[in-house]
C-alpha cells in the first residue's frame, strides 16, 4: 500500500533528523566543555608604562632680587643692547625653565576573555535544536494517529505494523530525552556566561 510505504519515508526521514541532533547536541557538549577550562581564566602580564612629569624651575626670593637688580644696570653703552638685555632677564625672571623627568614604571596587567558571543550563538543553536524537536514530536503525534487510524484494524496480520510501532515510538522517546537534554544544556552556558561576566567584571576592578 503506498500509504503505508509514505509512512516509512516520514519516518525514515525523522530518524535521519534525529540522528543530526545527536550530532549537534554531542558539538555543543564539546564547545562547553572547552569553556569550562577558560572561562573565569584570568592571565596576567608585566607591562612597563612610561610617564614624563614636567618640571618648573622657581626660583628662590634672592634670585628674584638679582634679576630685579640686573634690570636697573646698563652694562651696555649702546642702548639697543640693553634694551635686549632686560628683555633676556625678564624673560628668565618670569618664564621659569622646565624640566622634563622620565619615569618607566612595572605594573602587572590582568585580562580576560570575552566569551558573550560564543555563548550566545550556542544557547541559540540549541534553542533551534529545541523548535526543530518540538516539530518532530508534532509530526509524530499526527503519523501515529492517522496510522492506527488506518491501520490498527490490521494489526494482527501486519507485522509491519508493529514494527513501525515501536520504531516511532522509540524515535519519540529520543526526541523527548534529547529535548531535556538540550535544555539542560543551555542552563549550562547560561550559568558559564555568568561566570564569565563575573571574570571580566573582577578584571576590571583589579586593573
């Protein structure tokens, strides 16, 4: 009967589904387990920071009064000289030379990784798990109802029928554990995403 023939090849294609399920469940295990070696990781680095302090020179009440002397003297016969003379004392007298000091300082560095976006792509993947499982277990629910609709009356000569049976049923029972599973999982990178807001958040406390 070409009814029933259709009805494996549904299911034929839903175990197939489910078999890449398992695939994508068995990935995102490897992923978490990965991050739950680095994931409060917190390295740190000695880092030598240079700072250049600038200096001015002020200068002592007697040395004012030198300057201040100096501009009332005319070591000069020709008053242009003098004229660039007291602009050389006035110049030093209120524009104090500065100074420039160099200091290397060592300080240690702590950073660490932000994890946020491989966490969130995978929490998302399994919530995509978790739609295409609850659309198998719709269409399973419907192949099992319009089967023994049209085929229960057979049963006792059908031995196909059991066989199907117990296939879908085992398909089903799959999908359902698979589905705890995965939300089990992304409790998982929930809580491993916390732990790394929390990491990143002490580094920048202690940096």
């Amino acid at each position: 009967d070409n009814n029933f023939t259709f009805f494996f090849f549904l299911t034929d294609n839903l175990l197939k589904i489910s078999d890449e399920i398992n695939y994508a469940i068995k990935d995102q295990e490897n992923i978490l387990k990965k991050l739950e070696q680095v994931v409060t990781n917190i390295e740190q680095k000695e880092i030598e920071i240079t700072k250049i302090k600038k200096q001015t020179t002020t200068f002592l009440p007697h040395l004012k009064l030198l300057y201040l002397s100096l501009l009332l003297t005319k070591p000069f016969q020709n008053p242009m000289a003098n004229l660039a003379f007291k602009a050389i004392v006035l110049r030093e007298l209120f524009h104090p030379q500065k100074k420039y000091q160099v200091q290397k300082i060592k300080k240690i560095k702590y950073t660490a990784k932000d994890y946020r976006n491989e966490i969130i792509e995978s929490i998302t993947s399994l919530d995509n798990l978790v739609n295409i499982i609850d659309s198998s277990l719709s269409n399973i629910k419907e192949f099992k109802e319009e089967f023994n609709e049209k085929y229960a009356k057979y049963s006792p000569y059908l031995k196909e029928y059991k066989d199907y049976l117990i296939t879908i049923e085992e398909l089903e029972e799959n999908l359902i554990h698979n589905k705890n599973k995965i939300l089990l999982l992304n409790n998982d990178f929930i809580n491993k995403q916390k732990k790394n807001e929390e990491t990143l958040s002490k580094v920048k406390k202690i940096s």
